[in-house]
C-alpha cells in the first residue's frame, strides 16, 4: 500500500490519506466577507469524493484593517460563524476533514481610503511597495486578540483545525521576516524576538480552544531575497511552534509568496521543508508545484514531509484527489 493512502492520526486529528488541498484564495465571498452559493459550490466540487483528507478553507480577515482583497472571506465577527457552519458541514458531508486559516495583511491589505495600513516596522513592503504605520505594542495586543476570536468562531462554526497564516508576505510573516522587521523592542531583533508576537497568537488561540483542538501555522520558511529569513531561522521557528502547542506545520515561501523563484521543480519548497522535518516530531506539510501523485509519493518515501499540499493542480482539476487514489489503487 502506497504511504499517500496511509492514514494519519496525530493525536488530535485523524486523516484519511496524505492529501492536504491548501488554502488558495479565490475572492468569492460578498464584499462583507461572508459566504456565498458561489463559494460553496466551489468548495463543493472540490470536496466531492472525499479523498481530501484536509481541506483548508482560503484565508479570512481576522479584521477589515487586515483585509487584503475585496471579497476576501471574514471571520472577523459572529456575523460569519452561520455561513462558515452551512460551508462546513457541506466539506464534511463529502468526507473531508476541515480547517480555516486566519489572516491578517499588514501592510500587503487592500488599500481602501477609510483604512491603515500597518506593519512592524516602517519598511517598503517589498512586493506591494506599501509603507505602513508601525505597530504599537497596544495595537499588537488587540492583533493577537483578534486572531484569538478568529479560532473561537472556527470552533464555534464546527472546522476540525485552525490555521495560522505566517507567509507569503502577510503581517505574520513581515514579523518573521528581517526584510521588514527592523523593530528595536523586544518583537523584534533575532529570530526569537521577530515571532514572538507568533508565540503569543499560538498560546491565546490554545487558552480559548483547549488542550485537543488542532492549530495548524503556515510558514514563509524562506524569502529567497538578499537580507531575507533563513533555514536556519526556520529551524528555530519551528522548533519553539511546537513547543507553544502547534500540531502541524504547513510550509510555504516568504515574501516571494507561494512561488520559489530559484526553482519550478515539483515539491519547490522542499530546501525548508525537508529540514523542518528532522529538526521537529510534529508532521509538517510539504508544498509546492506537486502535480503528479507519484511525485507526492515519492517524497513521503524519502521522509521529506508527512502530509502532502496540492493546490494549483486541484484548482485546474477537481477530480485530481480520485485520479490519484484510483492510481495508487491500481497497483
């Protein structure tokens, strides 16, 4: 039997198979944020014969000042909690586990005339070009609250797991990343000062949720740009996730976003996350321009990750996740 249709049972969370479907935003929701039939057929067709063991739900706004595109989805209110529960029982129904992933732009948000934009530091974002206020240490606090309300209307709406989002260039991840944190207090500096404000999302959204409910964090491991963050950092970030209570990691580009500029080979983010893996017990998901499921397969056999992120492919082919099981089984 192939590992990619192995279960996977990590103590909190019990997998089907390998198969991870990530978060890609689509920008379907109303211009509120809240769910719509559009959206739910989207997720319908890509949940439909359940072989997705995770599906996480595209990012949601935690609040509008984090917004980042026009009908992005919210979670930013109790308003949403009833159109997130229809969208989840509906992905249950088709036999996928779920989760959302909760998300803050910084200084990457939507510009909008009525809002700020804000960041650690006042630095040039470097792929939005934006430049934002700097963040007072009051207003990280009311971030990590949100962040925290953002995991208890997850709970609330019935979704498996929560999902931190630290990548691709969002607020997070400009903390993370020595690119755009040039903070002189103790938020930022060396690598344990810039994810601080990550160890306390991590412990808050622990406190609400409870010891047994599933917290995912999606890390920008690397930059791939002069004076960006390293494997090395990576290694020390994952390392102290874990210990402040995160149950997978799910690993992706930096401020490059969901693209490694140095390679397009199958599996692109594997330079991270192979060695995230060894340096962690928790399992860790492995991205990346993977469109073939002997590709998936073969980087579980090396050891390289224990769950396997398909995007773009599903995005192009809904019945991708029952091709690859129906390839699998032919054996």
């Amino acid at each position: 039997m192939s590992i990619f249709l192995t279960p996977l049972n990590t103590g909190k969370l019990n997998l089907l198979n390998r198969l991870v479907m990530p978060p890609m935003a689509n920008d379907k929701a109303t211009a509120e944020g809240k769910i719509t039939s559009e959206l739910i057929n989207y997720y319908d067709e890509k949940s439909k014969g359940g072989y997705i063991a995770l599906l996480i739900v595209e990012h949601s706004f935690i609040t509008l000042q984090g917004k980042v595109s026009k009908n992005q989805l919210s979670i930013a209110d109790d308003s949403v909690i009833d159109g997130l529960k229809e969208l989840n029982d509906l992905i249950h129904k088709n036999g996928s586990k779920t989760a959302t992933q909760l998300n803050h732009g910084g200084s990457a948000a939507y510009i909008d005339p009525d809002r700020v934009i804000v960041g650690p530091s006042a630095v040039l974002h470097p792929i939005k070009n934006t430049m934002p206020l700097v963040l007072t240490k009051e207003q990280i606090s009311i971030i990590i609250q949100e962040f925290k309300d953002g995991a208890i209307r997850t709970q609330k709406a019935g979704f498996d797991a929560v999902e931190i989002h630290s990548a691709h260039g969002f607020l997070l991840n400009q903390f993370y990343s020595p690119i755009t944190n040039k903070r002189t207090d103790e938020y930022g500096g060396d690598i344990h000062g810039r994810i601080r404000i990550h160890i306390e999302i991590i412990k808050a959204i622990r406190a609400a949720v409870g010891e047994n409910y599933p917290i995912l964090l999606r890390l920008g491991a690397g930059d791939y740009m002069e004076g960006g963050s390293t494997v090395a950092d990576s290694i020390i970030a994952a390392r102290e996730f874990e210990k402040a209570g995160v149950d997978i990691l799910d690993i992706s580009g930096g401020m490059c976003h969901f693209k490694n500029p140095f390679s397009t080979q199958p599996g692109y983010f594997l330079d991270t996350t192979e060695p995230i893996k060894k340096a962690v017990s928790i399992p860790v998901i492995l991205t990346g321009g993977i469109i073939a499921p002997q590709q998936a397969e073969d980087f579980l056999l090396k050891g390289a990750a224990d769950l396997i992120g398909v995007g773009r492919a599903i995005l192009k082919n809904s019945d991708w996740p029952n091709e690859a099981v129906e390839y699998f089984q032919a054996f």
